[in-house]
C-alpha cells in the first residue's frame, strides 16, 4: 500500500527530529567540504545569506511584532483564567527569574571570555555606563525593534476592547507553535549553508573591510584553549565551544533552580527527579529544539510522578512555562554575543552586557519556542555593541548561524526542564500564600449561602425543637 505524502512526510520529519543534532554537525562539516572543493557553491551561499543579512532589518521588526503580540495577549488570558492573584504573582515570579537568568549569563560570559568591565574606548566605569545609556536611549527612539514592541503594547490594549481579535491572535500564536515542525526539517540544510559560509569567511571580510589578517579573525582564547577563527577547523570547534559553554551555562542554572525546589519540597528527591522525569523528556527536547512540541509531555509526566499536588496549579504553571520560562534561551543570547565578538576580534564589556539586559529581557517575551529563535535579538545586541557597519553583517551572519543546531539543542533542554522545579516551588507557595485564603473565601461563602437559605426559608414554628436545628446548623 502507497503511503500518502502527507504521511511519509511526517515519517521523515521524525526521523529528522530524532536525530537533528546529529545531522546539523554532519551538514556543518559538510557545508564546509564542499565550499572548500567548490568556489561556485560558496559563491551562492555567500549570495543567499548576504540577502537574508540584508533584509534583516525588515524582517526581523515584523516578527517581533508578530510573535510578541499573540504572548502578551496570552498572558492576560492566564490572567483571567486562573486565581487572578496567583495569575499575577506567577507571571512576576517568571518575570524575576528571567532577570536572574540575565545576571547569571552575564557573569558566566564575562568570566569564560575574560571580559573587560568596560572598553579601553570609554573613560572609567561612569563613561562607560553613560556611553551605553546613550546607545540604549538612542535605541528607544530610533531602532525599527522597539517599534515593534510598541506597537505589539498597543495592539494588545487595543484586542481587549475587541474580543474577535483578541481570539485570532490567540490562535496566530498557536499557529507559530506548530510552525516548529516545518523549521525543524530546514535545520540540517541551513547548517550546510552556515558551514560553507563560515569556511569562506576569511575571504568574505577582505572583500567588504579590506586585510583580515590578524585584525578581525585570528587565534583566541576560552578557559585555556586556544582556538583560531582564521581555519575551518577553528571555526567548528568555535562552534562546539559556543554549544557545550550554552549547555554548562544551562545545567548549572538548572540544578540551582532544582536546589530552591528541594527547601520548598522537603521530600523532593534530586535522584529520582532526573530517573523519572529528566530522562524521559530531554532527549525529545534536545533532539526537536521546540518547547511547544514537549509541552504536552511535560504535563503528563509532571502529574505521573508529582500526584497528589494541585492540578489547577500545574496545568496553569506548566502551559505559562512553556512560553514564559524561556532561560536557556536568554542565556544563550549573552553566551553566543560573547562568542562572536572573541570570533572577530571585537573588544566587548560587561557594562554592555549588563546594560543588554533590559532589552533582551523584553524581547525574550516574544520567543516563539522554535529552533533559531535568537533572530529576534541579533539587531539589538548588534546596536548595543556600536560596531562599525562594515562588520554589523558579519557578525549578524555569525552570531544567526551559530545558534542553529547544538545551542538551539541546549537552551531549548532548559528551557522546558525549568517547568518541573518551577511547578514544584510555585505549587508549594500557593499552598502557603494562596490556598489558604481561597478556602476561607470558599467556606465564608458556604457560611453566607446557609445565613441566606434560612433568612429566605419559609417560617418555621416558634418550638424549641426547630429553634435547636437550626442553631446547630449555623455553628456546624
């Protein structure tokens, strides 16, 4: 019998999932092969990525918008859904720790890159911070990326007094979800285009800003190991570097956030949690890079081996982590911007990763959980940096490709993990701070719904005998 196509699509569209970090190392490596054996075929990869570095600053505007707006608008759903108290202290606990994730990829990067507090351009720690305000207050008025984000804000205030379009962008943002499936099966093709460009970089930057040798690329340094940008070689162990630096910046905020799970839970076993839980769930999200296709697998391991908890709490902690709880992703944002900038010799600080983090930490809001999302955060973090426009596109091309693959791989492994400690420690402090008020409100109700039916029941007889019923009635 015949498979239909649709069908036999899907087959090979698992395979590729289950095996997608492997084959986006092989077509890297082979990108780079056949760009090395043939000049016409690095000559059209160099041509397609120049147009899509181009249309950057068109593209990237509109997917902000489009994938920011159709969160927001989620988010004030969950508002209304859930305890509305417990809605909003949720969604700011998610809130602070994104910031930590932020603090946490800064100093992970300043430390691994051996970064200066502030660049030898700037006069002391206050001409730093006063330079970066400047690029960021120029950034609030001018850059087509905040535009966007002001214009999702208003969309959004907007959807609230039209409940039609408030639920089509709902369904947008589910649309963009599913939409993961398509990128994933694209990923091991852009790895080749990524690694043929990559392996003729050296040539690309003498073409656009003249002699490279020893300017932009060359040998640098993480954790003792010597890397050269100049070779293929150096540019894949670059790679690798950036990738494995993703996925110890993420297991160590992992298993911080796992520590905070264990005060809350006395019971809470580190052992068992990665024997039922971790095992069973990263590989699928290590291998699909989507949060949103893990999403369901999430909830139903967390109430197999975490019955006896909240149920509400869970489903509404679990779905919300899903599209808010995204610190793998922030913190590969830091991790890769450090990366490239070692890659092309570019002097950065850690003032301006700090004064990163506002920006990062609002864009992060629109992440739409498919593989390359940091698309979303290359121009901004290019216009922090205020890098001379003859090596804005390199390090867009860069710090676009490099992402695909192992640290998409990575983040995305934190990212959907963080549900089950963040599940446990919220549904520990809506016990403490919530659920007890929602059972005084509930039995003060059942209290006044008795008062009621009697001051609204017919007239008993003036006897003893009913006076005493309902007396007992009211105090039970």
């Amino acid at each position: 019998m015949i498979e239909k196509p649709e069908a036999m699509y899907q087959i090979l569209l698992s395979k590729i999932e289950k095996y997608l970090p492997f084959l986006s190392v092989l077509f890297f490596i082979l990108g780079i092969g056949l760009a090395k054996q043939s000049s016409g075929f690095a000559g059209f990869i160099d041509q397609g990525i120049g147009f899509f570095i181009n249309s950057y600053g068109f593209i990237a505007p509109l997917a902000i918008y489009g994938i920011l707006t159709p969160s927001l608008i989620k988010m004030l759903e969950s508002q209304s859904n859930q305890n509305s108290q417990f809605a909003r202290y949720t969604i700011f606990w998610f809130s602070r720790l994104r910031l930590l994730a932020c603090l946490w990829a800064v100093i992970f990067t300043t430390i691994v890159f051996d970064l200066p507090i502030f660049t030898n351009g700037t006069v002391g720690l206050g001409g730093a911070i006063l330079k970066t305000i400047k690029s960021l207050g120029w950034m609030l008025s001018h850059s087509p990326y905040f535009y966007a984000l002001y214009a999702s804000v208003l969309t959004v205030i907007l959807s609230l007094r039209f409940p039609r379009f408030f639920k089509f962008m709902n369904h947008w943002s589910e649309g963009i979800e599913k939409s993961g499936g398509f990128f994933v099966a694209i990923v091991p093709f852009f790895m080749l285009a990524v690694g043929s460009y990559v392996c003729n970089l050296p040539n690309n930057l003498e073409k656009q800003i003249g002699d490279v040798s020893g300017s932009v690329l060359g040998t640098f340094d993480i954790l003792g190991i010597k890397i050269n940008s100049a070779t293929s070689g150096g540019m894949i162990l670059a790679y690798l570097s950036g990738a494995f630096l993703t996925g110890a910046a993420c297991m160590a905020w992992h298993f911080w956030l796992l520590f905070l799970a264990k005060i809350h839970v006395k019971r809470f076993s580190i052992r068992n949690y990665f024997r039922n839980y971790w095992l069973k769930v990263y590989p699928l999200l290590w291998s699909t890079s989507s949060e949103a296709l893990a999403t369901p697998l999430n909830l139903y391991l967390v109430q197999k081996y975490y019955s006896g908890k909240n149920e509400d709490v869970r489903r509404f902690v679990v779905g919300l982590s899903s599209y808010m709880n995204i610190n793998g992703t922030v913190i590969c944002v830091f991790i890769l911007a450090g990366l490239v900038a070692k890659i092309l010799n570019i002097q950065i600080s850690c003032i301006q990763l700090l004064f990163s983090i506002p920006v990062v930490f609002l864009i992060a809001y629109g992440v739409p959980g498919i593989p390359g999302e940091l698309l979303l955060f290359g121009g901004p973090i290019v216009l922090l940096f205020n890098l001379p426009p003859e090596v804005v596109p390199i390090f867009l091309a860069l710090y676009l490709g490099i992402q695909i693959g192992l640290p998409d791989s990575f983040r995305t492994g934190a990212n959907s993990t963080d549900a089950c400690p963040s599940f446990l420690i919220l549904e520990d402090i809506y016990e403490k701070r919530f659920g007890q008020k929602e059972a005084i409100i509930k039995k003060e109700g059942a209290v006044e719904q008795v008062l009621t039916s009697i001051e609204e029941a017919p007239l008993l007889k003036a006897d003893s005998s009913s006076e005493e019923v309902v007396v007992s009635d009211v105090k039970e």
